[in-house]
C-alpha cells in the first residue's frame, strides 16, 4: 500500500508534441483515483509512464515517498490490468494467475494460497484450470485482475479494461471492480473514456484535456461544481446545455436573458456572484437535462416555467428525452413519459435555476 505523487510531470515525444504538460496529483494510500478525458487527453500517457512503460520528459514521480523516474517496471511494484487482457493462451488460468509468482521464485504453498484468495475474491475458483480460450470476455478480464491482485503490489493501474466488453458486461464488471476495491483495499489509478465508468468507480475522478488537468474532485463535486465549460460539458449525460445568454439588471434584481422571448429571475444566492457580469459579452447559461423537465403543478424555488415547441423526442421508457431550439441552439430536457411530449407540439417546460451555470465562453471559467 502507498501514496502516489505525480509532480510537474510531463511528457513530449520526439517531433516534440506535449502529450502531458507538467501535472501535478497527489493520489492517497487505499484511494481509487479515475483519470478521464477524450482521446488524446494524456491520461493513458500518465498511466504508462507511473507504469515505467513511457520515459518522462520532466518532473517526479513518486510511490511510497520514493522517487521512481529510473526505476524499471518490475521493480516499482505496481500491477497492471490492461484492455486486451494479454493472457498466455496455453496455460490455464491458475499458471496465468501464478505466472508472476513463479518468476520471483515465490514458495508454491503460498502461490498457491495467493491464487486461491484471488479467485475466491473473483468468484473463479471452478475456472482454474481452464484454458482463456475456454473463458468469456468478462472472465478474462476476472483473470487478469486475479493475476494483477495475486501480486499483492503497491499500486494497481488499469488501463481502460472494460472497453473490449459490450454494455451490458461492462455495466457487471463495473460492478465487480468496486466490489473488488472494497475488498482489496489498494492504492488504484484506472483509465477510461467513459465518464459514466469515472462516476461511479472513482473515490477521486481527474479530469483531463489537452495534457492539462482540467479539475480533481469527487463525482458529486465535478457533476455539481465543474471548474470550467469543458468539465460542465464532459461530466454527465446527456451533457449539459450551453446557450448564449446575458445578464440584467432591474429594479436591483438580476436577471439571465436567453435570447428575446425567454427571461428567468436570478436565484439570490447567485446575484452577489452574479452581479459583476452585467451587459458582459460571450456569457453561456448551462443547465443540465435532468434540469429541465415538464411543468407540475406544484413548483419548487428558483424553478421556472416557459413554452417552447418540441422538434424531437425520444421515449426510453422511465423518462422522455425532449429536444428544441433556442436561439438557434439544440437543447435536451427530460420528461416524465406520460406528460404528452410530442414532436411538433408545444410544451411548457421548467428550468431548475437552482442548478444553472454561468459561463464565461471566452475563458472557459465557470462564474
């Protein structure tokens, strides 16, 4: 078990593209960190080179307080679980699990003990002796973690291991990786694309983009609280709606204008906030989908009503998804299936200005 520290770390390869600019992240002993972005972001990049697979351009990284720079990746104690399982096809699951074991001349009666805790942990014991040929996708994946977790390492680093696996496997080994964490209570940095698989694994989720760090929070802190367009953006799904807007002031109350027809009041404890953006230019109003839903006939607070007509809408059974223009902007809310939304009609909607954001398009800023 130990704490993890990446400083200024970065990386530039040889026509000297920055794939990581100097990141700093300090990621706590027993702590299940998510590192997410779109392609390109440099998170795999991170990964590799914590891994000792990608030589550092710059910067530190450190495990257990000791610096690791020129450490080879055997000798750094981490385990690694990758997308393609790189499982030996010719040795059953036990020899696979055991393989590392065996390298380091470890006794047999504590291989064999190590395995066998594994694969209880992974419910795989009746599939020990099997050939990987013989296993499913999400049984694979169980014997690489299987194999990751026999070595007892400091560190445990995944590097986007659900992505072979269709949706509905991918939704169970999520699953089966938590439950797994909990159990085996290891130092991890996981790598994925998918914001859903960083929301609901990660104690800690790393935003990233462009080989920066856009923000580290918890999941709530970045669904509720995003640093910046890109993460308000990146963080849920639907994404969130942007739509060009202004600030206004009358008779010492503010309020957001999205375009000519729809005005809503500021809540009060944004208007101190709010207030140094008046008549600013580039502002963005964000509000989120599940924001946006059909008018009842009890309203809470800060929410409001308005009347648009629908160009499309999509029933998904537990809820309606409704899309329509403003300003010339596509925008998504999502309604209760039986409250009538149809494409082409009108509908009054509510907008939960309790979870508006204000945007400064320029800087990408959440105000």
């Amino acid at each position: 078990m130990a704490q993890l520290s990446l400083h200024k770390l970065s990386k530039n390869y040889d026509d000297n593209t920055p794939a990581v600019r100097g990141i700093d992240l300090d990621i706590a002993d027993k702590e299940f960190v998510v590192l997410v972005g779109p392609s390109g972001c440099g998170k795999s990049t991170t990964l590799r080179m914590i891994a000792g697979l990608e030589e550092i351009t710059d910067g530190d990284i450190r495990i257990g307080g000791e610096v690791v720079n020129d450490v080879p990746p055997k000798d750094r104690d981490i385990a690694m679980v990758f997308q393609n399982y790189a499982l030996y096809p010719h040795m059953t699951v036990y020899e696979n699990m055991s393989f590392g074991l065996r390298l380091k001349k470890v006794p047999k009666t504590e291989i064999a003990q190590r395995v066998e805790n594994a694969a209880q942990i992974l419910d795989i014991t009746e599939l020990l002796q099997r050939k990987p040929k013989q296993l499913s996708g999400g049984q694979r994946q169980r014997v690489a973690m299987g194999r990751a977790i026999v070595r007892d390492p400091k560190v445990f680093l995944f590097d986007e291991p659900l992505s072979n696996l269709d949706a509905k496997l991918r939704v169970q080994m999520r699953t089966e990786i938590k439950k797994v964490h909990q159990k085996v209570r290891t130092t991890t940095v996981y790598v994925t694309h998918d914001q859903i698989e960083a929301m609901t694994l990660a104690d800690r989720v790393v935003v990233m983009n462009g080989g920066l760090i856009e923000q580290v929070g918890t999941p709530n802190e970045l669904y509720h609280f995003p640093a910046t367009k890109f993460v308000a953006g990146f963080i849920g799904s639907p994404a969130m709606n942007f739509v060009p807007c202004a600030i206004e002031e009358t008779a010492g109350a503010l309020r957001v204008r999205l375009g000519n027809d729809i005005v809503f009041p500021v809540p009060q404890d944004r208007t101190a906030r709010y207030r140094a953006h008046i008549g600013k230019a580039r502002l963005l109003f964000g509000l989120r989908p599940e924001h946006i839903v059909e008018q009842r006939q009890h309203m809470e607070p800060n929410q409001h009503a308005f009347e648009v007509e629908l160009e499309v809408t999509e029933p998904m059974g537990m809820e309606t998804m409704v899309f329509f223009l403003l300003q010339g902007t596509e925008l998504c809310g999502r309604v209760n299936p039986n409250a009538g939304a149809q494409s082409g009609r009108r509908m009054k909607l509510v907008a939960d200005l309790g979870n508006m954001h204000l945007i400064d398009d320029a800087s990408g800023r959440v105000l």
